[in-house]
C-alpha cells in the first residue's frame, strides 16, 4: 500500500510539477484518484470540511455528504449567488476510490434559470388568486399565520413549492432563487485531494513531497482560511496567472459582471496560491483612500471616507464610480480581512489626455509591477487602453497603454471583453452630440452560456487584444453614490455589505 501511495504522489508532481504555481484543476479534465479504499479515505474527507468550516448534513451509513448555503463573498446584495456542494464517495477498485463534489448554485436573478420555470404546472401556483374562493369553501376561515401553504403562510403553494422553499438559503442570506445551477467541480475535488493526502501518506509512515502551496497569505496576517467560497471557477484563468505577469482587461463600464469577474478572479488565484494585485482605472489621487479602506473594518465610517473623494460625485459618471465597483472593493476587502494577499492600485491620471495620458497609465502600472515581481496584475480599464496593437482608426500613430507596456515587460496578456445582450450604464453623446448622455443603454451581445471564462487565441488580432474574458448576460449598475455616502444598500433593506461571520465555527451534525 505505502509503494502505491508514494507512486501516487509521483504521478501527481508529474501533473503539477515542483513549483508552488495554481494549477488549472478545472480543465485538466482527469479526476483526482486515492490509493485506498473509501473507508480509509471519508474520515479524512469529513474533516476537511469541518476545518473548512462548511458546516454539513450526512446521509447516515454512506460516504455522502451535503454542506449547507454558503454566500459567495459574504453579503453580496449585486453578486448574489450561494453556493452548497455535494461530496460523493466512490469505489473504483477496493483498493482505490474517487470523490465526486457536485456544486450547486443559486442566485436571486435569472441568469441560470431554467427555460420554463415560469410556467404554471398546477391549480396551486396561481400564488393565491383562487384563495378568496377557497375562504368561502372553509366558512370563512381564515388562514393560519405562519402556515405550510404560502411564502407568509396562505394558500396556494403545492407541497412540491414547499420542498423547493426549504431547501433554499435561510436567515440573513435568505432568497427565493430564480435560478439554480449544478456541476461537477473538479476543481474542489483536487483541492481537497492536495489538503488530505498528506495525511494519509503519513498515517502509512511515507514522506510526503512539500505539498502544493493553497493559499496567499497576507505579509500581515496571522492565518489565512482553509476554504474561501469564491464561485464557479472561472475556465482559462489559471492558464494566464504568473508571478509578474499582467493580465490588462478591456471592460464594458458600467455593469455588474466586471466587477464580479474581477473579485472573482482575486478570489481564485489568491486561494490558488498567487498574490494578486488589482488594478482600476480610478485617479491616482485616490490610491491613499482605497488603501485605508482595504486595511479597514469596513465599517461605516470607513466607508464615508472611502466616497467622500470628488471622483465619486463626478457630473459625468461613466460606470467606474458604480455600486458594482464600490462593492467589489468590500469583496477585496473581505478577503484581506480574511488573511489572504489581495492589493489594489489605482492608475489613471484624468488630467491627461490622448497620448500623453497613455503614457502616464503605462508608466503607473509599470511601476506597480516593477514593484512587486511574484505578484500578478489583474489591471482593468476601458477597452481602448489594453490593446497591445499601434494605432487607432483616427490616428495610426497611437500608442495605447497596452502597446506601451508590451514594449517593457515579458509577460502582458490583453483581453477584450465579451458579454450576452443586457443594460449598462453608459456616457454617450446625446442625439446632437453636444453633451454626455449617462444612464442606463441597452448593450447587445452574443450568448456563449453562463459561465465566466478566459479565451485566448492562436495569435493576437488587428486591435493586440490576444482574446477576450467573457461575463454572461450584463446588467447595468448605477453609481454608487446614488444609495448615498455611506456602504452601498445600507439604506435600502438590503444586507450588504455585512460583517462576516468570523467567529461562526463549522461542524457536522447528522
């Protein structure tokens, strides 16, 4: 048994090599198999999610477990997806057996609902339009609060509606889902491969090989989660991160999906094991703000000072200063409080224009990556400034950022967004062409599922861009400052951003 397990580790730096680099476990479509039978393997499987403190409900006598609603981020009122997993044991031999980790997600729009959901299948989902005439059946008595039959407790939902009710998120993070999703996330399987399979060599009396680094730890910080929720691996990502490489983002500003995107991003090559460095398209004279509020409790008081910045109130707000943007930064905020080693810069000079502006851009971003060599650059910004390509339709002599830091450093990869048809908020010259028109537009795509994904091509195109990072369906996001100074939402019922719940402690009950 110890010779099959020490071969099996042979095999597995083989696949992942020597170096503590994320590897992109999503599409190395082949599953992460244990030399041991599955009894050896659930107790070890069990506590790594207790250590992860994903709290979770077993099936009495089988190696099945589900864990409970998790929130992606924490709090989320634009990101809005929960996310549980159920872990299957299997035998493929005695002597070896597999996990099958199934993810299951939710989200309070409809970007993963199932066509037909709508439809009414029965009497009972006509939510309470027959229920004067069923008054009148029963001597006009009157339902029961709190009863089975509705959301509030009527009539007029079927016990199949009270199964789907149950079965959804509760509390503070409570939602009536429009859309659900399930896949296998082999992703979370090798993850939980590389967190217990040193245990079990060593139970055998082997030396394992020093694992894999998981996580980026924050110089600062004391700890950093085993487990971060960070969403649906985003396909192609991995395969573009490196220590001192940058990744330049052309945006569509204005929407929901960006910023996601990019938190998401943060979220996943931090937990992989690469420090990340997000870089937006905001006034440099902002950096000293953002800093402070990244390093913050993000409590009110942290967030007035944060918006308090003119950028926030500009009289043309173009989609950088949108709630989306404003809650991504509690999302990086988030996993900094977390331990894990996310940075964000800021490197736009707005009092520059044209080519000179390009410069300065270039020169900032330079300097960030410069100084931070086994960093990665996550930097985003309107899709002018990325492409890597000279010239512009109105004047071939331009040189946009992209090209600029092409020139200087070995590793820069630019992307062009790509979206189905939704909203954005928008500037556009009114229908005279006088003045900026700014609200919401209509912005027209193609549908390539819902699934965020990177895609790069055998060759850049005529603009450099060397492919494009695609969001799903886009929906517009309005300035943040609309809700207010304060945190987005804290004036309109919704419950975020929160506190996370640091002192809630996993565990296992049956």
């Amino acid at each position: 048994m110890r010779l099959m397990l020490n071969m099996g580790w042979m095999v597995l730096l083989l696949a992942v090599g020597c170096a503590a680099r994320p590897v992109d476990w999503d599409l190395m479509g082949r599953e992460a198999i244990y030399d041991r039978p599955l009894e050896e393997i659930w107790p070890s499987v069990r506590q790594y999610f207790v250590d992860a403190k994903l709290t979770f409900r077993e099936a009495p006598g089988s190696p099945v477990l589900q864990t409970e609603w998790k929130e992606e981020f924490g709090g989320s009122k634009v990101s809005g997806y929960w996310h549980r997993y159920l872990v299957l044991g299997k035998r493929e031999t005695p002597t070896k057996s597999k996990l099958w980790i199934i993810r299951v997600t939710r989200s309070a729009n409809k970007t993963l609902s199932a066509p037909g959901k709508e439809l009414e299948w029965g009497v009972s989902r006509n939510m309470g339009l027959d229920l004067q005439n069923r008054l009148e059946d029963l001597g006009g008595i009157q339902p029961a609060p709190g009863g089975p039959e509705t959301l509030e407790g009527g009539f007029a939902l079927s016990v199949e509606d009270d199964e789907d009710r149950f079965s959804m998120p509760r509390g503070e993070n409570a939602i009536v889902a429009e859309s659900a999703h399930g896949t296998r996330d082999l992703t979370m399987e090798w993850r939980v491969f590389h967190a217990i399979a040193p245990r079990l060599a060593a139970k055998d009396g082997a030396t394992p090989p020093t694992a894999v680094q998981q996580v980026a730890k924050a110089p600062e910080a004391k700890s950093a989660p085993v487990f971060t929720e960070c969403g649906a691996p985003i396909l192609g990502l991995k395969a573009q991160a490196k220590a001192g490489g940058v990744l330049l983002l052309g945006e569509l500003h204005g929407t929901q999906q960006v910023p996601r995107f990019i938190a998401q991003a943060a979220c996943q090559l931090t937990a992989g094991g690469l420090p990340v460095s997000v870089g937006l398209e905001l006034p440099v004279d902002n950096q000293m703000r953002i800093t402070t509020f990244l390093q913050s409790q993000g409590r009110e008081e942290d967030w007035l000072k944060l918006m308090e910045a003119p950028f926030w109130r500009s009289p043309y707000p173009d989609g950088r200063g949108s709630e989306a943007v404003a809650n991504m930064l509690e999302q990086l905020r988030q996993l900094r409080a977390q331990g894990l080693d996310v940075a964000v810069f800021v490197y736009d000079h707005p009092k520059l224009t044209g080519q000179p502006r390009e410069q300065a851009l270039a020169a900032t971003v330079l300097k960030e990556v410069e100084a931070g060599p086994t960093r990665f650059h996550l930097v985003v910004s309107g899709n002018i400034h990325p492409r890597t390509a000279k010239g512009l339709p109105w004047d071939k002599q331009y040189q946009p950022m992209g090209r600029l830091l092409s020139e200087r450093l070995k590793h820069v990869v630019a992307l062009d967004v790509a979206y189905d048809s939704g909203s954005a908020w928008i500037c556009a010259p009114d229908a005279q062409g006088r003045k900026l028109d700014c609200g919401v537009k209509e912005a027209k795509g193609k549908d390539n599922g819902d699934r965020f994904f990177v895609h790069v091509w055998d060759s850049p195109n005529k603009d450099g861009y060397h492919g494009v990072f695609y969001v799903g369906p886009v929906t517009a996001s309005a300035p943040a400052i609309s809700k207010g100074l304060g945190r987005p939402g804290a004036d309109d019922n919704s419950v975020f951003p929160r506190a996370p719940d640091a002192d809630v402690v996993a565990s296992s009950r049956r």
